[in-house]
C-alpha cells in the first residue's frame, strides 16, 4: 500500500487528453484482464503525458504494476521523468540493471526492448504483479518478441501513426481495438499545435531504388541528393523560403548530410551535421547548441525523428522522399510545438513527400489503415505517377533573361496540345514541333544574335527535360533511353531552328 501513497499527484491535463483517458478506462472496464489496445495521437499531443497519466490511475485503481517499453535509449529517461512529474514511483531497467532486487519499491518500470528480452530470456529479472505493459512508439516491431513474457496482462500501444513497420506484421494482428485520439487539424484549431505552411519543390525520383523494408535505398538516395544540382537547389529554396529561422534537415544518409552541411558552410550559414556516430557528448553539446541559437540550422539523417524535442524549431526540409507515413509524419511533427510567439512553421517537401501522403494536416482514416494496412500501402502514389502532375516553373534569374517575352510567350501546354493534335488526327511528334518552335522563338526575340540565342537555349535543358517526359507520358512511351534520344534530337531541332529564324531575318 505504500506505493500508492506515492502516486496521489495530481496534474493538469489538456480537455482532449482527458477525454482521451476517459474512452481507454471505460473500455478497460468491460475489456478482458488480457487485452491488447492501440491508441493513437499525433506526435506533438502529449503521448507520454497521456500514458503517465494512465499508469498513475491504473496503479491506483489496482494496486498492480506497470511496465513502459521503448526503444531508445533517450525516450527510456524522458519517460521515468514525465512518470516522476506524475508521482509515479519507476526505475528504469537500463545495461546496469542486471537484477531487479529492489523490485517492491517501484509501482512501475521502465525499460529499452532489448535490454528488457535479455533479461528475462536469461532470467535474471522475473516480475510478479504486472499488469499492465505500455509501449511507446507502437508501430516498431521489436516489442512483439515480448508479449511472450506478458500473456495475462494489459498491453498498451500507443503510437502517432497505427501502421506497422513491416508490412508483413501488421498491428491488426497484436492489437484488438484501437483508440483514436485528436487530429492534427483539431489541435491546430485549439492552439495546441503550430499550423504547418506547405512548400513543395519538385524533384524527379526516377533514380531512388527501393530496399527490402519498402523504403528508399540510402545508396540511390546519396546519389541523387548529393549531386550538386540537388545540393544548388537546396540552399536556393532556404534562402527563398525559410532564410534566417530555425531549421532542422532530413536527409536519408550520412553522406548526403555531410554535403548539406559542406554547402551551406561554404554559403556562410550556421550549420552542425548529427548522426548515430556522434558521441553522447557530442550530440549533446550539438542539441545545447541547436537550442541556443536562432539561426542555427541542423543537418541530420533520421536520428532525431523521435525521442527529440525542440519546439523552437521553426522550419523543418525534408530533403529526402520516403515510402514510410511514419517517418513522415516523425519528421515533420519535430516543428509543430506551439513556442512562445510561434503559431506557425515552415515544412519545405524537396521529396514529393506531400503528394505522396497528402497534407501533414489533412484527415486521414486512421481505422481504415489500422485495419486495412494492405490496401492503403497498395495505393500510395508511386514516384510516376506524382511526376505526371508536375507543372515546370522557370527560375526567377531564368525568367530575367527572357524578359522582352510575355509570360503568355514564355507558357507552353504539352498536354492541352497533344489533345489538340490527337484530335485534329495529326502525327503526335507535331507537339514536339510546335514546342521547339515556341523556345526558338523566345531565345530569338531575346537575343541580338544566333550565338547568343543558342547559349540561351542552352539555359531550357530543364524545361525541355520536362516537356520531353510530358510528351513520352502522353504517347504512353516513357522509357529512360527513349526520353534521352527525344532531348537529345529536340536540342538539335532547337539550334537549327534558331538558324533557320535568324535567316529569315536577313
């Protein structure tokens, strides 16, 4: 009984957390003393307060103990904290705990999944009066190797995205309920959340392989984001969009991090590089440094997706595309902490990342995928079909050497214009045609002659890039040698095209 003297703090809870708490009571009153439950909320909305809260009403209620899983090491302090805070009496089960003899003096545990499973496959710790077990971060696999170990007690997932990690092990199949809590747009609405401002910049994924766990390959993703095009474009677009704030840099691979931080060095920018090397020393003095500094900007890979808390961030870029809603999700939700006078942050998507899931904020059916993983995995938007929709923007410099054009002059319709063709029964290379006669015509009236015109169509590979890929989607023809030959003999018709204006001049 002296273990519940120790948990009679009490504390405030948002309105939607106790609403929360009073749905997953009152279905744990009728439910089985062995049942599963998954409860989800956004990342941002207090997850741990939540679940501190549910531990401390459950050990009083039921004079019973509870364990909380995680699997970092970072979260395992965080939690025994927020677990402290609530008056709940807990160790933490970390490489040091090799017996757990003092085990009548804590109400709860905490404890890392592989630490906890070496315990108890060696036996070295057993349990007694375990009833219930919360696992943060529910979507990893790692935690199911323990159920074993907790057959006759509750088992609490809570997670921000209720899909599983591994698409051959869905939750569905562990978890018999699940709880959904507020969303996204719900908090933004009460100022529990920052509004996220949307900035996509298109970027063509055709080289990204995908691994054996669904996900873009760290090698493929180096190799297209550590180009220095992409690199270029990266820098253009903070200075464009976010210069000066506070901002966090997702990247796939340590290597790409280290170009990141390389490029924006050399621009003079107040940058650091973190990844899983870095010491503990050293990450912390790096996240001290982060904290302190206005303008700082932290290039990283996924170190810092959970178990990282810094509501100044201002501007989150993910410089990176993943097939993952989870890390999506992670990543973005590291800028949406309400901070002093911040409402709102910036989301840069140099990934197709906001096309492919759809606006962070945006309802989703989070039923419909907990219980039909399969089906909403198939029908994620691939890298094609995301492309089929970009609309080319030439760059504002670009655009100034352009400048005796209208912006009419300068518009072409690949589309509308092979609708047109296909329409009037005429051969589908027209469109080409009628597209290199339009550039030739821009770089003609823009030029004092036929050399200067033909460096200026030399600027258009881009765009011609994008029309070329247009085109072979409309023909239904869009391999990779196909779409090279095309580019390559439309750059030829664009010069001779060129020479042939200039003629008719003299």
């Amino acid at each position: 009984m002296e273990l519940l003297e120790d948990i009679s703090v009490e504390k405030s809870l948002y309105d939607y957390q106790e609403e929360d708490l009073d749905r997953i009571f009152s279905y744990l009153e009728t439910a089985p003393s062995d049942t599963n439950l998954l409860y989800q909320l956004p990342t941002g909305g207090g997850k741990t307060v939540v679940f501190s809260e549910i531990a401390r009403r459950y050990i009083k209620k039921t004079g019973k103990k509870v364990i909380v899983l995680t699997h970092r090491i970072e979260l395992s302090a965080q939690t025994s904290r927020m677990l402290s805070e609530f008056g709940v009496s807990n160790k933490v089960i970390n490489s040091e705990v090799k017996t757990l003899e003092d085990e009548d003096q804590y109400a709860c545990f905490v404890a890392m999944v592989e630490t906890l499973n070496n315990r108890l496959q060696e036996e070295q710790i057993q349990f007694s009066n375990i009833g219930m077990v919360i696992i943060d971060e529910a979507h990893y696999n790692s935690f199911r190797k323990l159920f074993k170990f907790f057959e006759s007690s509750i088992v609490l997932g809570v997670t921000a995205t209720p899909l599983s990690s591994n698409i051959k092990l869905p939750m569905k199949d562990n978890y018999k309920k699940l709880i959904i809590g507020a969303s996204i747009q719900s908090l933004i609405e009460k100022e529990y959340l920052a509004k996220a401002n949307l900035f996509s910049k298109n970027v063509s994924l055709q080289s990204l392989k995908l691994g054996m766990n669904g996900d873009y390959t760290v090698k493929s993703s180096d190799a297209l984001y550590g180009n220095l095009s992409m690199l270029s474009s990266l820098v253009q677009t903070y200075e464009d969009l976010a210069k000066g704030t506070k901002t966090l840099i997702f990247n796939n691979g340590i290597s790409t991090s280290k170009y990141v931080y390389d490029t924006f060095k050399r621009a003079g920018y107040n940058i650091r590089h973190l990844d899983n090397k870095n010491s503990s020393t050293e990450r912390a003095e790096i996240l001290e440094w982060f904290s302190n500094t206005p303008d700082a900007i932290l290039t990283s890979v996924s170190i810092l997706t959970t178990g990282f808390d810094e509501p100044s961030v201002e501007t989150v870029i993910l410089n990176r595309a993943t097939r993952s809603l989870t890390l999506y999700f992670q990543m973005i939700g590291r800028g949406s902490r309400i901070y002093k006078d911040k409402k709102e942050f910036n989301v840069i998507d140099m990934g197709n990342n906001i096309a492919r899931f759809g606006a962070w904020d945006a309802p989703l059916n989070w039923q419909e995928i907990f219980h039909f993983p399969d089906y909403y995995l198939e029908n994620i938007r691939n890298d094609e079909d995301i492309e089929r929709d970009f609309k080319y923007e030439m760059p504002p410099e670009l655009r100034a050497e352009f400048s005796k054009s209208t912006a009419a002059d300068l518009d072409f319709d690949v589309k509308a214009t092979y609708k047109e063709i296909f329409a009037q029964g005429l051969k589908s290379k027209e469109v080409l045609e009628r597209s290199i006669d339009q550039h030739a015509k821009i770089c003609c009236e823009n030029s004092e002659d036929v050399f200067d015109a033909r460096i200026l169509a030399k600027r258009l590979k881009d765009e011609i890039a994008y029309r070329v890929k247009m085109y072979s989607y409309c023909i239904m023809n869009n391999t990779k040698n196909y779409r090279e030959w095309l580019e390559e003999d439309y750059e030829r018709k664009l010069r001779l095209k060129i020479s042939q204006k200039f003629a008719q001049k003299q």
